[in-house]
C-alpha cells in the first residue's frame, strides 16, 4: 500500500500538469504552440490566440478537474452513507433532479439563462426529498427517485421539445463550451465541499461500521449521517451544475483509490478527489479528440459528450468492481 | 464480587423495542463492576433487545438506564463510548478494510478533533490484537478471513476501546470450540486482572454456567430467574424459561451445573 | 375473502377488465366512437371506420396486452429465481441493453428487418443483463441490485444519449421512445412479431413454474427437492431476458410493469406461490400497460405521452406503497 500510495503522490502532478498542458495546446480550433506558450506567459499579441486559451481551454480543463474531484468525492461519500462500493452520486437522484429542474425553467421561462441555478436547485432538492423519503435504504430509493423524476422531465419534454438538445448535456455531461463564469461559479465550492469531506473522514470510517457500532462507539449516527448526505448532495450538485450528469467519475475514482490507498478516508478522500479530476479532463481529453465517420450519417461528429466517455469507461471498470466483490 | 458497592450500569422500569413493538417491559437490572453478567432466553425473549438499549444503540420507550449513576443519554455520546464498548451482533464488513484498520476505530472515542492517533492508541490496539491472536492477521483484508476471524477482529475493536464496561451480543457465534473457549478465558481474564464488568448474551447455558459471576433468564421481556448459575440454572427453571425438561449435574470439571436435556 | 373463491374470481375480474379496456381502446380518442360503432367496423371489412379502428387502435391495444403480459412474466420469473424483491428488467439493465441495439438500429438507419430486431435486442439484453448477474452474484441485497442496475443502465442510457446524438436533430425525438418505451404509431407487423416470442416465452414460464417455485425457498432446499439448480435459474433468467427484449425491440423499455404487476398479483391472491402467482400476474401486466397506454394517448390529447412516463409515474408509488405492507424494502 505504502509505496503505491508513493508513487501516485509523485506521479499524479506530472500527470496532472501533463493533462492541463495537452487542454491548453490541443483543441479544435488551431493555435500555434509557440503562440500558447506567449499567451501563458503574458506575450501574445494576437488577442483571439488569447482568448482561445484563456477564455475556452483554461476554463474547461479547470471545470474539468473541479467538477471531477467534486463528483469522486460525492461518490466517496455516497458509498459510505449506503455502506456499498457500488453507488455513485447518481445513485441519490440528484442527476435526474438537475435535468428535471433544467428542462422545467427552460419550458417555464424560455429565453432566461437560469440553467446553472436550476440544475443546482433541482440536485439540492433532490437530495433534501431522499433524506427525508429514504431512510429506510437510501440506494433503492434514490434509484426509484431518479426513475420518477427522469420520466417527469420526459413529460415536460413531450409537452415543449425546444429544450431537448440544451438538456442532452445535463443527461450525459459535457464539458463542451466551458466560460471562465462557469469557473467562478464552481470554486466556491471546491473549497467548501472538499476540506468538509476530509474533516468527516474519521466519522465516515466509524459510520462504514454499521449503525450499532458506529453508536457504541460514540458517533451521534443521525446528525452525521445528514451532514455527510449534505456534503456529498452539494458536492454533486455543483458538479452536476458545471459539467453535468457525468456517469461512472464517482463510481471508478473511488475504486481505484481504494485499490491505491486502502479504506481509510482520510487517506482515501484526498486521493479520490485528485483520481477524479485527473480522470474527468482525460475521458474530456479523449472526448473532444474522438472524430467520429459512421456509415449512413453524413456529417461528420466531432466532439462526443464527456458522459459518453465515461459511460464506456466505466463499464469494464464496473465488471472488476464486480469479479472483486463476487471473489470476496 | 461485593454486593455493597454500586451499580456499575442500571435499568429502572426499562421498556424498550423496536418502531412500536415493545419487547422489554418495565424491567429493571443492576450490574455490579468486576463481573461476569450472562442473559439467557429463548429467541425472541429480548435478550439483544436488552443488551443495545443498555448500550444506548436502541432507544428505550420508557424507563431509564444508568451508566454510573447517571443517564446514560445525558452523558455525551463519545463519553459514554469511552466507559463503554458494545459488540453488536450484525456488523457490516467495511469495503477493502484490514483488521488493523477496523481495530482502529475502536480508538474512535479517544481522538481529538483533528484524528490523530497518539502513542497509547497504537498501545491499545497491540493489546487488542494481541489478546484476541490476532496480530499475525493485523494487515489482512477483513474480507479475506473466515467467520470466526473476522468476529475475533470486532472483539478485537471493541477491546481496543478500553472501556470499563463491554456489552457483548452473542460474541461466541461463528468461533469454533477452541476460540469460544479462548474467548471465555478472555472474558474472565479481563474481568480478573483488569476489572472489567460485562454483560453478554450467550446461547449455550453451559457457557453461562461455566464463565458467568450471574445469569439473567428473560422470557417475554421479563426477568423470570436471577442470581448465580447454581440458583438459576435448575430444572425447574429450564422448564419455565425455555420449556426444556432436562436433568443438571454438576461439571466434573469446574463443579458448575451442567445441563443435559431429557 | 376466502382464497379458492380469489382463485376463480380474480382472473375472470382480470379477463372482463381487458375486455373493457379493449374495447374502451377502440372507441377512445378521435374519432370518439359508440361501442356498437367500433365492435361494427371491426367485424365489417368495408366499414367507413375500419382503418382507425383496426388498422389502428386494435394492433395497439392488443400490443399493450401482449407487452404487459411478457414483462410481467419476466418480472415473475427474476424475483422468483433471483429471491429478490426488486429485480425487474428494468432495474436488471435488461430492458436498457435491449434499447441501447434498437435505438443504434433506428436512429443510424441500419437497415435491419423488423423481425430480426428482437433477437439483436436480446443480445443487448443478453449482455447488459449478464453485466448485472455477475455483478450481484450471490446476494439477496435489493440495495445491490438496485445499484448495479442503475450502474448498468446508466451506461447504456448514456450510450443510447451519445447514439442519438450521432443522428439528426429530428431524430432526438426518438430518443424518448428507447429510452422509455412507447406504443404510438405500432401496427400488425410489431404485434406479429412480438406476439409469439411472448407466447412462447409465457409458456416456457408455465413449463419452469414449480422449478421456479422451488427456487424460491433456497438453493439447497431446490436441489434437495430434486430440482436442477443453476439450470433451472439459467433457463428462468434466459426466457426473462428473452421476454423483456422482444417487448423491448418493438415498444422500448417500459419501465415498472414487469416489477409491478407480480406483486400486485401476489397481494390480491395473498400467496408467493410461483404457480399460483403466475397467471394473474400476466393478466395483470396486459391490464396494466393496455390502461397506461389509453391512458398516456388521452391524458393530453392531442398530445402523446410515451407510456413509459405513465408506467414510471404510476409504477413507482404503488411499488412504494405495496412495499410498506410486504416484505419488499424500497
């Protein structure tokens, strides 16, 4: 464990400066290398060079990695509160309640820019509806929440289908078109969400014991449990705002990080938080290199959501988890 | 055993049970410290009931309990976790844990705000390793080990509290005989050397005869025999607590009863 | 009540409650017709209604029957043999896999017979659901269950999404058929080709009924009852996963009817008893999709609902409120 747990904190740096460089020199549109490197260090004249790198690749390999260390860490805590390996942020709904309250102030109020509050509100109040309806098991529930609340904003959409195509970036996730607001808008919680987590770590590894040891061993179980149910909610919910629903991040990024640095949170929340946005902006990466020619569709399509990368990565990482489990 | 010193931790007029099924009723108990405390009964008779809302896991529906003269839930909920240590009967196997790990949480009530673990901590989980023969697994994952295994590793955790109290809901299932019975040599050693009080739920009335200062037997919620295992464990009371028609002789070995079913 | 009189009652109650959903089928919607006026135009060839009437609203009330028969057939056959309350094809990943090659055949255009269609669904669902057995392997904890499901049907959801995407903005509309299942626009050809992969599929349930059953008290008890264990579970999963992709390579994944109806029909004949359980179930999914159908066409008409948010609306609190009562956590 000891010297994996070197080498990612001496690999995870370069791996990481290595990703932000190829966001920052690699896109669709063409912009020198040495025309970069002036923007990065303050020289470039041209200002649509500057704009290119600063404006549209800084700002989505930031969202990138937040919203990926927000939504690892989520998924940490998710799997804590239900005590199973297998859930991830989207397991509470919160997805399906971001794309329900999209899609509604879209029909509502068309022409508004209330996208980002909505998605946040919607994921919030998703959360705060399973707290209450689930505690019975909160996995079964939430699955069933994000079923009812998916085939609502379908109804919503069979009424008013104008906002079908804004709303395929909420399902899936895509980090396409990121503006520094977008930037702005997420931090805030990076430096709330992420540090709380780390504080509740020591209570989820009493928590993961179950209810009557997690008691016996003096943690107040109820206020614990709707702190953490709260932090992992926003953590997803400023993701989910940012980026999307994106599958599968908070799923793998705390598997991996379980394999790397065992089951201890103080160690694994750290650690998943940096798998997660490492892993985010390099599905991104693959993502809007994939150009895709398919027989029978003329155009060619470039630039495939985020989500869909994830989704097919984490389907073998899904198996593992499962031949692990199924082993144990 | 003195009979003239206090309760270590009490119930008066205790209800408790689970959402609205009352399963103990109005039932009160003292445990004197330093001794061996075995409740015994037929399923269902709340045994374990009784034993987590003691532990304050179960919250009781009337009554009170008291952890050194005082409520147990006015004291706060690591201050009561310092004095007190309870082995539940399901517990959950954390993902991807090791032993030391889950030992490790048994220190929970001792850290300071910012978790850090201290030189006595390390001390207590040695000894708790130790005690249970543990310490050539100490880095194996919980996952990986057998049943019996794995419940000496939550023994394991709730030592590593180093509580004055343990409550211990039947900590013997899953062992094999020969850990069942390092269990029970456990239980008296702690009590011996270390003065420790504990109260268990035990299946095997033999076990309870052997290794138990006292033996409650509930039925139904209530305490129908109290006392030492020679004043509770007879035919008579065999036959009102389980319905079980059976001879005691005393063990050749230990001079205890010793109880064969008809 | 007493339970022989539930027996005989409960299934012909069932039966004229199809009948009258048929027929309410027919006559519903616009043109609105006089039941004498629908049951006319479809016993005359040359009725002036005969195209609405049986081109139209019979294939598709009949599509529903068969379809709710199928998955509540299939529902039965998972809870039964998989001892869990909430396995479902639609929380399995089945019905999602299955969508995921239909909605890659629609939208791209591939050019594949209608009747060949279900069998590339049932390789969807083969693997999807395979995903999902592997993954829950031994256990009986619904919470599992329900998050590899989610797992796998989030990932084909977000394959279904991406497939989509590939096609033409018009073709995004399609999307809400494969990702929820509906009935609109199904004529005689989607009904003959569904219809024997369900009766062939309800029968092979009939056969494995008491295998079945036995499963139910557990593993060893089966086999010590003489019943091939890992066959028989093999078989009940393969006929289910058969049954979800031939409704859903026509209709979609719709979602719910295929967890509901099984219990529903457990708890109106207060039995678990798989034999038993069985034929009401059947009926009572056919009941259920044929009234979420209507139900879905008139709601907000002119509008059309896709069934699925009605199954899914409707579904999910009753599962909830059946679950309160039942040993079914939720």
């Amino acid at each position: 464990m000891r010297w994996r747990l070197s080498a990612l904190v001496l690999l995870t740096p370069v791996a990481g400066v290595a990703l932000v460089l190829a966001h920052l020199f690699l896109g669709r549109s063409d912009v020198p290398a040495p025309a970069v490197l002036r923007v990065l260090t303050g020289r470039e004249t041209e200002p649509a060079y500057a704009l290119i790198v600063l404006d549209y690749r800084l700002p989505r390999v930031l969202v990138g990695l937040g919203a990926g260390a927000l939504l690892a860490v989520s998924g940490v805590l998710v799997q804590a509160v239900v005590r199973n390996p297998l859930a991830e942020p989207a397991t509470t709904g919160v997805g399906a309640g971001a794309a329900l309250a999209v899609v509604g102030t879209l029909v509502l109020w068309p022409g508004h820019a209330l996208a980002y509050p909505a998605a946040l509100g919607g994921a919030l109040a998703t959360g705060a509806v399973l707290y209450v309806v689930g505690r019975r098991s909160f996995a079964v529930t939430g699955v069933l929440l994000g079923a009812v609340l998916a085939a609502l904003t379908s109804l919503l959409l069979v009424v008013d289908s104008a906002p079908i195509s804004v709303v395929l970036r909420w399902l899936v996730g895509s980090l396409n078109a990121r503006t520094p607001q977008d930037w702005t808008l997420l931090w805030p919680w990076l430096v709330v969400v992420l540090p709380t987590a780390w504080l509740l770590a020591s209570r989820l590894n009493v928590w993961v014991l179950g209810e009557p040891a997690a008691t016996g061993l003096g943690l107040r179980t109820g206020p614990v449990l709707a702190v953490v149910l709260l932090v992992a909610v926003a953590g997803a919910a400023a993701a989910i705002a940012a980026a999307g629903a994106v599958a599968f991040v908070g799923l793998v990024a705390p598997h991996v990080g379980r394999l790397l640095a065992g089951a201890d949170h103080r160690v694994l929340i750290p650690v998943s938080a940096v798998l997660g946005a490492l892993l985010l902006s390099l599905a991104d990466l693959v993502a809007f290199s994939v150009s895709v020619q398919l027989p029978g569709i003329a155009t060619d399509v470039s630039g495939v959501p985020v989500g869909a990368v994830t989704a097919l990565i984490g389907a073998p990482v899904l198996a593992s988890l499962v031949r692990r489990e199924n082993r144990a | 055993m003195s009979t003239t010193e206090p309760p270590v931790l009490a119930a008066r007029g205790l209800s408790a049970g689970h959402a609205r099924r009352v399963v103990v009723a109005d039932l009160t108990l003292e445990v004197r410290p330093r001794t061996v405390t075995a409740l015994v009964g037929p399923n269902g008779s709340g045994k374990s009931t009784l034993l987590m809302t003691l532990a304050r896991v179960l919250r009781r529906q009337a009554g009170e309990v008291l952890l050194d003269d005082r409520p147990i839930d006015r004291l706060p909920s690591t201050e009561v976790a310092r004095r007190l240590g309870v082995l539940p009967q399901t517990a959950v196997v954390p993902t991807g844990a090791t032993v030391r790990e889950l030992v490790e949480q048994g220190r929970y009530p001792q850290l300071g705000p910012w978790a850090m673990l201290r030189r006595h901590d390390d001390g207590a989980m040695r000894r708790a390793l130790e005690l249970t023969g543990l310490t050539p697994l100490a880095d194996r994952r919980l996952d990986s080990l057998s049943g019996g295994e794995r419940q000496r590793a939550w023994i394991a955790m709730t030592l590593a509290q180093e509580t004055g109290v343990l409550l211990l809901d039947e900590p013997t299932t899953y062992l094999d005989v020969r850990h069942q019975i390092d269990l029970m040599r456990l239980v008296e050693h702690l009590r011996d050397d270390h003065g420790l009080t504990v109260v268990m739920v035990l299946h095997d009335l033999n076990q309870a005869a052997r290794h138990a200062d006292r033996v409650v037997a509930l039925r139904d919620g209530r305490v129908l025999a109290d006392g030492t295992p020679r004043e509770v464990l007879t035919s008579g009371t065999l036959r009102s607590v389980f319905d079980v028609d059976a001879l005691v002789v005393d063990d050749p070995v230990t001079g205890r009863p010793l109880f064969v079913a008809r | 009540m007493i339970t022989i009189i539930k027996r005989v009652e409960l299934p012909g109650l069932a039966v004229a409650a199809l009948a009258v959903c048929v027929l309410a089928a027919l006559c519903l919607g616009e043109p609105r017709l006089r039941p004498a006026t629908a049951l006319a135009a479809l016993t005359d060839p040359a009725h002036p209604l005969r195209v609405p009437v049986w081109e139209v609203r019979l294939p598709r009330a009949l599509l529903g029957l068969v379809a709710g028969a199928g998955l509540a057939a299939a529902g039965l056959l998972l809870q039964d043999v998989l001892r869990n309350p909430i396995a479902g094809p639609e929380l399995l990943g089945v019905s999602s896999g299955a969508a995921v090659v239909v909605a890659t055949i629609v939208v791209l255009g591939l050019g594949v017979p209608l009747v060949v269609q279900p069998w590339a669904a049932l390789a969807g669902a083969v693997v999807a659901g395979a995903l999902v057995l592997l993954a829950i392997g031994r256990t009986r904890d619904p919470a599992h269950v329900a998050l590899v499901g989610a797992a796998v049907s989030a990932a084909c959801g977000g394959l279904v999404v991406a497939v989509v995407g590939l096609g033409t903005q018009g073709n995004v509309v399609v999307l809400f058929r494969y990702l929820l299942g509906s009935l609109a626009a199904r004529g005689w050809p989607h009904l003959e080709t569904v219809t024997p992969l369900v009766a062939a599929g309800v029968g092979a349930a009939w056969l494995l009924r008491r295998r079945v059953e036995a499963l139910t008290l557990g593993d060893d008890v089966a086999a010590g009852l003489g019943v091939p264990v890992t066959r028989t579970r093999v078989a009940a999963v393969g006929v289910a996963a058969l049954l979800a992709a031939a409704v859903a390579s026509v209709c979609g994944p719709v979602a719910f009817v295929a967890l509901l109806a099984p219990h529903l029909a457990r708890r109106l004949l207060g039995t678990v008893s798989t034999r038993r359980v069985l034929p009401l179930a059947v009926l009572l999914g056919g009941l259920l999709l044929a009234l979420a159908d209507l139900a879905s066409r008139l709601l907000l008409y002119p509008v059309e609902l896709p069934v699925g948010i009605a199954t899914t609306l409707v579904g999910v609190p009753a599962l909830v409120l059946l679950s309160r009562r039942t040993a079914v956590p939720a």
